[in-house]
C-alpha cells in the first residue's frame, strides 16, 4: 500500500494539468506476474478494479498485438475499453518489473489518469452527443511509449494526433504538450513503485514479499466470504435482485445467489437492457470496478482494495448487452453514468444503502481541433466531473432516529422485515408492494421519518 501511495504522490507532484494535479483524477496500483491486483492507494475506485483487466491483457495479448514481448525498461500505453480500459480519456501505462537477478517478470506497476483531451468531436474528449467510440479520440490498445528505455515521441504523436483526426468530423489531441506531459509524470510515477518494490525485495526477499502479498488477498476473499455468509444468515435469504433504469429506460439486473457454506456468490446481470446508439455503454472492466467497490465498502474490516475481494464472486453478464458492448460502441459516458447506477443496483441487492444520484454530473470546455481544411489548431480541453448526493444507510437511521425518540418506518424486502423490526423500526413495509411510498408517507404525516430503500 505504502508503495502505491508513493507511487501517486509522485504522479500528483510531477503532472501539470488541472485534472491530474488538482482533481487528482489518477490511480496507481502494484500487480501480480498474471496482472491480478495486489494493492493500490485510495484513489479512485472505478479506475482500480478496472486496471487489472489492462495488465492482464497485455501481459496475455502483447506479442500478437505486434508490441513484441515485454523487456526491462519498456512502458505500454493503453486506452481502449477491449483492452481492459474504462474511457478514452483514461490512459494507463503499465511497467514490468523483472527480478534483479534474471529476466523474469514479478510484478506490474500501473498508473493511470484521466488527460483533459486526447481528440474527438469535441474538445475535452467527453462527447455527450457520441455514437461510437471513434468519436470520443485516440483508441490505444498497445503502444510501447518506452521500449527498452527509449521513449518513442514520434510513436506517440502518431497515435494521439494522427490516427484520431481520421476520422469524419474528429481531430487529434487540442494540446499534445500537455498530455505528453502527464504521460511521462505516469511514467515517472511506475518508475517511483519500481524503485520501492525493488528495495522491499533487497531487504526482505522476493519469497517473503509475495507470500505476504499471498496473504493480503487472502484475508480480502476471507472478508468478502464472511460477509456474503452473513448476509445471507441476516436476510434468510441466498437469493437476492434489483433492478434499476438508465434515463433512457435501459434496465440493469442483477440476480445474486449465494452459498453460504462456501461464502461464494454469482452475480448475473442477465435481463440487462442491451448496448444503445449514445455513449452510457459501460465497459465489462467498469462493472467489475462497481462490483468490488460496493463489496469493499460493505465489508467492516480495514482491508485493502484487491483481487482477492471477487475471488468469490463469479460475475455473468450478457454478450452485447450495456455493461459489455461492442468494441466500436460509445463508451465515454459509461465510465462516469452507468459506474454509478450499477453500484446503486449492487447496493440495493444487499439492502445496504438507499439509491443515490445514481449518477455523475459532467463539464467540459475547450477550444482547438482541426478547422475545415483539416489543419489541426492547437487549444485546450477542460473536463470536471461534478458529484451529486449519496444514499442513505438504512441501519445507521434507524438507530440515530430512536437515539432521538422518533418514530421510524422502513421500507424493507419481506425477508428483511425482522432485520429491519431488531435495529428498532416501529413499522416495516414491503417495497415489494407497489404502493409502498404511499404507506412511508402516510406514515410520515405522523411525525416519523422514512428510512431503507
């Protein structure tokens, strides 16, 4: 963790844009050999569970995307959604790290962040009018920014400013110094974690450091075990579902089943509305990032984010469906819409949280792109997401509420009314009723306030 932290601190303190130094859109994290997180730093919860599909695809895919394999001092930059990337404008640059004494990978050291504008239709690279991927800018799959050391400048013009403006009505990057900057701050940053991990194995053995890391997500699964057990001893129920809509009336479903012998659970988002001609596509990395985010903050115990929290979960979602497009759907409004309704939907199958904004609010700005003889105008792109507000915790209300000698409904499942009744609720109605609202509030008249879903 502490190398992760250093890792982000670096990338913070070396990168210049407003994004990456002020709004600390960025993640770092520590992998495994096989791309399976290890641990990160508490940055941002969508880019973490999303970033081991983007070392494990590369680590798998690398040869015969034409990048070779990997060697000391290479840097591999991606973007693209197939490549275990979230949206365009998130670019992760994923650094091997070899043993001391023998050309063997042992880790990964990833960052990635979000640049202010790498090309599309609009400057800001965050498109709301977006109907395929091509529009929202530069699509990396794999590109050694470094090989063996060398930075490849040229490489990477061709790539931020080439390729995207080839397409109808598009242009490259609005300001390439600026993103070229940041990517090296990312460099820098993998660097940083290399130096550490390398001091951590001079000191403590490479054996000892990766069977502790072992036992870190270890504890993770033990933590996410118990905590399926328990719910489902709470609810009396293995069975659980929520369903929730998109603006445009897209469902997104999820049935959980649980074994509580095992503490193992299947998540399938089978009945999910399928991919749409608009940009709110999610990325199947984006929804696991939902997944594990929701479990961890349900979990009590103080563990680190990792691979280990969905090693019980077994995820199905629909081929073609939203949460898992094609790969020239639009997907840039995905990563920062429907991240937060999943989350919302995981979150009212476990009867944790009422339902939130459900949503992020979105600004972006700029100038530049190419004018009509297709010559390209050097500008800027601004992009800032704006937060809206959280649900409430049902369990924590009810109790503040008796603390102060009111009187509480809740609105519960039927298999969590005696839950509900235990924490002290005077009145449980089944949301299950489709007049339930109207009991809550009839309810309310009588001086008492309404918690749960």
């Amino acid at each position: 963790m502490a190398v992760a932290e250093s890792m982000g601190r670096s990338l913070q303190q070396t990168s210049i844009s407003t994004n990456i130094k002020e709004r600390l859109d960025f993640s770092c994290a520590i992998f495994a050999a096989d791309g399976s997180l290890i641990a990160n730093a508490p940055h941002l919860p969508v880019h973490l569970g999303s970033m081991s599909f983007a070392v494990k695809y590369q680590a798998d895919h690398l040869h015969e995307l034409g990048q070779g394999s990997f060697k000391r001092g290479d840097v591999v930059l991606a973007n693209h959604p197939s490549a275990g990337g979230s949206h365009l404008p998130d670019m992760t640059c994923i650094t091997p790290v070899f043993a001391p004494d023998r050309d063997e990978i042992i880790f990964f050291t990833a960052s990635r962040g979000h640049h202010a504008d790498i090309g599309g239709i609009l400057p800001g690279s965050m498109p709301p009018n977006s109907t395929n991927i091509f529009e929202e800018g530069a699509q990396i799959r794999s590109f050694k920014i470094v090989s063996e050391g060398v930075y490849d400048r040229d490489g990477l013009v061709r790539v931020l400013v080439d390729e995207p403006s080839k397409y109808a009505g598009c242009s490259g990057t609005r300001c390439f110094r600026d993103v070229e900057s940041d990517l090296k701050a990312q460099i820098a940053a993998n660097h940083k974690g290399i130096q550490l991990l390398n001091d951590l194995v001079e000191e403590w053995s490479l054996e000892t450091v990766q069977t502790y890391m072992t036992h870190i997500r270890e504890n993770a699964e033990l933590s996410v075990r118990n905590l399926l057990r328990r719910v489902a001893a709470i609810q009396n129920a293995t069975e659980l579902h929520a369903i929730d809509y998109m603006d445009d009336g897209s469902p997104i479903e999820l049935h959980i089943t649980i074994d509580p012998q095992t503490g193992s659970a299947v998540f399938d988002f089978d009945g999910t509305g399928p991919e749409v001609c608009a940009n709110h596509n999610c990325p199947t990395s984006v929804a696991y990032s939902a997944i594990i985010y929701a479990l961890r903050c349900m979990v009590s115990e103080d563990i680190p984010l990792n691979q280990g929290c969905l090693a019980p979960i077994d995820v199905r979602i629909p081929q073609g469906s939203l949460l898992s497009p094609s790969d020239t759907a639009a997907v840039v409004g995905g990563n920062v819409l429907t991240s937060q309704r999943i989350t919302d939907v995981v979150f009212r199958a476990f009867e944790a949280a009422a339902a939130s904004q459900g949503d992020c609010n979105n600004l972006t700005f700029g100038t530049g792109g190419n004018d009509e003889t297709g010559r390209l105008i050097e500008g800027f792109g601004y992009y800032e997401t704006i937060a809206g507000g959280s649900g409430a915790i049902g369990t924590v209300a009810i109790q503040l509420a008796r603390q102060r000698g009111w009187h509480v409904a809740a609105s519960a499942s039927k298999p969590n009314h005696d839950y509900m009744l235990s924490l002290g609720a005077h009145k449980v109605v089944d949301y299950g009723n489709p007049h339930w609202r109207e009991q809550i509030l009839e309810w309310m008249g009588q001086s008492c306030i309404a918690s749960g879903d």
